[in-house]
C-alpha cells in the first residue's frame, strides 16, 4: 500500500497528466480546429490582402495568423500523423504514403492494412472464416483526443487523416484519408466504353476499362468486388448491370438490382446501392455513382469506385459503429473512401478538366453538408473537422495558375480559379463557426502543408544508378515495369521507395543485402551529401535542398521501418512516381506533364501550412508538431505527449 507520501506524489503527477483546476481545465471549454488539408500559408495571405477570404481576415484581426512549419517530408500521411501524436515519423512510425517490407522488397500503403482471417472450414468449393478478417492501424502513439476522452471532455474527429480504422477512442469519430474502397485501394474506378482503339493494351493507373458491345441498344456489364473469402479459388465477386441507349437522345438508363437510373450525357447518378453476393446467405453492400460520359460515336459510361456504404460498412468506419449510418440518413450518402476526388480518372484522361471539376465539387460538397449537421451538435469539449478538397484539386488544378508548368494547355485557363474557388468555400465555413467563436469557443484554422508548383521530377532510383550505388539488371531496358524488377540487388548498395524515402541495401535487414550493418551510417552520410550537390540541368539550380538522416528524428521508438535517409527536394521539383515504385528511367530529372501538377513533398521549409486562431494560444506552436499539445493545454492538460 503506498505511502501517503507515494500518493501525493501520484496525485501531483496525475495534476500534470491530466490538467490543473484554474488553468482553462473545465468541461465548459469549447474548441472547434477546422483541418484544411494542403492550404497554403503564401496563396492564404495574397487572397486575404485581396479581399477575398473575408471571415479568415476577420478571426486572423481578433486573434493570430501565422505559417506552421510541416513535416519532414511534408506528405499528407505523415503530417497529421505528426498533428495526432505530437511526434514526428520516429514516434509515430509513419514516414511516407508507402513503406517497403524490407524481407521482401514489395512496397505497401504505410497506414492501415488488412489482414485475412487463416482460419477456415473447407466444405467442397465452400470455405468458411472462424475468425474475422483483421484492419490493423499502421501508426503507433496516442491520439491527442484520448487524454481529454479520459478526463470526460467529448470529442469529435471527423474525418482525421490516417486514423482508419478509427481509433475508437473519441466519443464520435468518422474515418477519412486511408479508408479504402471495398477492393481495399485509395479508389479503383470503371470505365466502360466501346472505344476499341483509346484505351487498346492501356494500363490506367487506379482505374480499369472494360469494353462492352450492344446488341439493339442494351450493353450488360459487371462491378468487381474484391475476392470472395467463401470459396476455395476466391473468385471476384461481383454485380451485374445492364445499359440501354436511347436510339435518338443522348440518354440512357442503367439497371442495377432493383435501381434504374436514366442520366443525359454529362450527367451523374446519385449514390445507388449495390449489392456484391458472397455465398446465399451472406453479401456485401457497397455504393456507387454513375457518370454518362457519352453514348454516341462511342459510349462512355464513368462508375465511382465501389464505395462501403456507409449504413451497413464492411470495415469499421466510425465511433460508434452507427454514427456513419446517421449521418447518411440525415444528410445522404456519401464518399466514404478517404480520398474521394477521383484524381487517376483525370490524370488517367478519363475525365476532362471540367469532368474533374465537377466531380470535386461534388465530392468535396458532401463534407460541406455534413459540416452543419456535426457542428449544431456540439456543445463542448473537442470537435476535429476536416476537408480534404484543396489539397486534391490543388493537385489537379495548380497548373491552370502556372502557365509556365510544362503539362499547362489553353484549355486550363477557365480553372485557373479552381484552387483560390476551394480557399473561398473554406472562408464561408469559417464565417459559419465564426458565431461559436462570439458565444466564447476558441477556433483554430490549420492546415498540414503548403502547396507550390510541380513542374520537375527527380527520379532517384535512376540518380543512384548513375552515381554507382544502384545496379540495373539491363541497363538499356526500355519497358522497365517498375517493383524493382530491373535490380541488381547483388550489386546494389541503396534504392529509394515512395516519394522521399532513400534506404541502404544493409545486409541482415535488406532480403538482399550487400552493405555491412557498420557501414550504414557512414554510407547514408556519404550519399545525403551528393544529393544536396545534385543540379537540375534544365534550370541549372540545385534539386535537393534538405536532406534528414533518420538519426535525426527528434522521437525514435519506431526509427527501424523508415528510411536511412529522407529527401527534401528543391521548390518546385519532386520525387517521380516511376521513381516511388521502383522503376529506373533514362534520366535523372524529367518535366512533370502529368494533370497531377501541384505539389508539397518537397523541402518542408517551402511549404509551410496556415495556422489561424481566434485567439493567440497559451502554448505557441510554431510547428503541426506542436500544435496538439497547444490544444491540449486549453484544457489545461500538460504532459503531451508522454515519451
């Protein structure tokens, strides 16, 4: 039994932990943080001294704006993981959108991932799981919600990147960017056509085409589930539907189940449930939208990816488990995949610019309608909302404002407001909360990066091949399929995966690797110091500016699955996609003439986020890094995040 001594001492450590009366600590505390993914401090100034983001201007003259520094490197991922657990990617274990199993060498999605039950009843063609499949969240540390949960404050986390499955700590939660679509991808599209020459032999990178032939006007096809875990050879479950052309209008009707729908060229469904059968008694019930892209010289039919509907989810999609069914039923069926505007479709010329354009409204328009509902609901404590829209258009659309970007076409001149339109739509929600702000809560606007031109790509697979510390297998290989398959790993002393990772090939952690464990450091040392020489020979101007050796993360309990080095690349240039899946190219730095043409994983220093608060905070934050903790001691809780 401990001392009274040992207890007070207990009792002064749990003050520290969990808040002091008199110091803001009361369930009466209402702050509200609005999480504009990807807007960017310099464009957020220029519109405000233009006029044009009034209520931002407004919070900002009764409080405090400022640009908060990001994450090295400053991906999506990564940033909010810093945000949720007031650590960076050493803690949090979080250090790019695709770590690699060094065992392996096959790249995977850093922040979730499912894993399928191994234990089966086999009864002839039939087999049945004993234990459900399992969905693991990939990062480590505690959410700063929980230490207000504990302490019976109630939070709200809508939508919080990299937090799928969610956590199920917060009183209300729904997840966002990571929850996947029900083949278990960021977001597979269809595309059926009866083009037979556009899409012949083409791979569509996050999206599948399929032709379709019509007999007297009627087309039928099929929506592909995932694998079916009830029989032995898993098949692909999937639903059929059936297309019928006007033979004169530009119209069509689509049949799916029980649902018809009847849509003009240019004109989308709403959300029409699917059902995807397993075995007699069990099915899958999934959600989709319809886009009529053409019906004449070719037809052209554009489906969502097959989303989890989110009145009965197949994997846990919010705290508690019914909280997405309500706000379906009270605001309407929506995206519940994390990344919604469908980027590959555009980039992939599925979509045209205004296909696209139309497509993010829409996508980023649920969020706005469910913001009203979320927050007339709230009383105290803690609500987390966020919108994920600017960063996703910014990423289509940044070169319609940048007509010196090498994929800028005159066709891009009518969006060249598309981005400033998003910042615009953020104002008027700002102005919405503005009246919780006078009834006395705190409101803090922030976002994770910053946004600039992507206008170079840097592909360091093919820089390490050329400076002698990566072999290729054929060095004249012209259709190098990526995945490494062109590698010498026995010849191979470093490789880069995903967008800034850079490893050594070190032997006894590599599957194959060459580099003595003693020489690590020395060689990670070696090779950071001539990527910072490297010189873009286009612009003549260096193209890495910052490099971070994993020994310098400031946390590292989880320092073992990151990369020897991290690359943060020169103001304007990134790491290529060839590049983040292993793929060697013919040179080292390429024009970006993808439609993906904004960019922030590059040197964090020149993409820094927004942080705008209706008043100053009692603990400053200077970095997303910091910032949980300042929420936190609004509450008056110390002691975050516990190292």
């Amino acid at each position: 039994m401990p001392s009274r001594r040992q207890f007070l001492g207990l009792a002064a450590l749990a003050a520290v932990e969990c808040g002091r009366p008199g110091d803001g600590g009361d369930n009466r505390t209402s702050v509200i943080i609005l999480g504009f993914d990807g807007m960017d401090y310099e464009l957020t100034k220029r519109m405000m001294a233009e006029g044009r983001l009034p209520n931002l201007s407004r919070l900002a003259a009764q409080g405090a704006f400022q640009p908060l520094g990001t994450s090295m490197p400053p991906q999506s991922p990564v940033a909010w993981s810093n945000f949720i657990t007031g650590m960076d990617a050493g803690g949090h274990g979080i250090f790019d959108f695709i770590h690699r199993d060094p065992k392996t060498m096959v790249p995977f999605l850093s922040t979730s991932r499912a894993e399928p039950s191994e234990k089966k009843l086999k009864l002839g063609k039939y087999q049945v799981p004993l234990a459900p499949d399992k969905v693991e969240l990939l990062r480590y540390g505690q959410p700063f919600w929980e230490p207000l949960e504990k302490r019976g404050i109630h939070t709200t986390i809508m939508r919080m990147p990299a937090n799928f499955p969610p956590s199920g700590s917060a009183r209300r939660e729904l997840s966002g960017m990571g929850t996947p679509d029900i083949l278990g991808t960021y977001g597979t599209f269809s595309y059926y056509t009866t083009d037979p020459f556009t899409w012949a032999g083409k791979d569509v990178a996050g999206g599948k085409v399929y032709n379709v032939g019509f007999n007297d006007g009627v087309a039928h096809g099929l929506l592909y589930g995932p694998p079916n875990p009830f029989l032995a050879d898993a098949p692909q479950i999937s639903a059929p539907f059936t297309v019928y052309v006007d033979p004169d209008l530009p119209v069509a009707k689509i049949v799916v189940g029980d649902e018809e729908r009847v849509l003009k060229v240019g004109e989308w469904s709403d959300w029409v449930p699917v059902t995807l059968a397993l075995v007699p008694t069990q099915k899958v019930n999934v959600i989709a939208r319809f886009y009529l892209k053409a019906v004449r010289p070719d037809f052209g039919l554009y489906v969502t990816p097959l989303n989890l509907d989110p009145r009965h989810p197949a994997m846990p999609i919010s705290t508690p488990g019914s909280f997405a069914g309500e706000l379906a039923s009270s605001t309407g069926l929506f995206y519940t995949q994390g990344m919604p505007e469908d980027t590959k479709a555009f980039n992939g010329h599925v979509f045209s610019e205004e296909d696209f354009d139309t497509q993010a409204q829409m996508a980023g328009g649920e969020v706005l309608r469910q913001y009203p509902y979320v927050l007339d609901r709230f009383r105290d404590g803690l609500l987390f909302y966020y919108f994920g829209n600017g960063d996703l258009v910014s990423h289509m659309m940044w070169r319609a404002m940048d007509s010196a970007h090498p994929a800028y076409k005159p066709t891009d001149a009518p969006f060249a407001d598309a981005v400033k339109k998003v910042y615009e739509r953020f104002d008027r929600v700002v102005g919405e909360t503005l009246p919780r702000v006078d009834a006395g809560a705190l409101l803090v606007v922030m976002s994770d990066h910053g946004f600039t031109s992507w206008r170079r790509a840097f592909h360091l697979n093919t820089w390490l091949e050329k400076e002698g510390y990566l072999a290729a297998l054929d060095p004249t290989l012209k259709d190098d399929t990526g995945l490494f398959t062109n590698v010498d790993w026995s010849r191979t002393r470093a490789y880069a995966v995903g967008l800034n990772g850079l490893y050594i090939n070190v032997a006894g952690r590599e599957r194959d690797g060459t580099v003595d464990p003693g020489q690590r450091e020395a060689l990670a040392t070696e090779i950071g110091e001539k990527l910072l020489q490297a010189v873009d020979p286009k612009t003549g101007r260096r193209a890495v500016t910052k490099v971070l050796r994993r020994e310098e993360y400031r946390d590292r309990g989880h320092l073992d699955i990151g990369p020897d080095l991290v690359v943060g690349y020169a103001k304007g240039t990134r790491g290529s996609n060839e590049s983040a899946l292993g793929k060697l190219m013919p040179e080292v730095v390429t024009d970006n003439t993808e439609e993906w043409s904004g960019d922030h994983c590059m040197d964090p220093d020149t993409v820094p986020g927004i942080l705008v608060t209706s008043r100053p905070l009692r603990k400053p934050a200077a970095r997303l890094q910091d910032l949980a903790a300042a929420i936190l001691a609004e509450f008056g809780v110390e002691g975050f995040p516990r190292r």
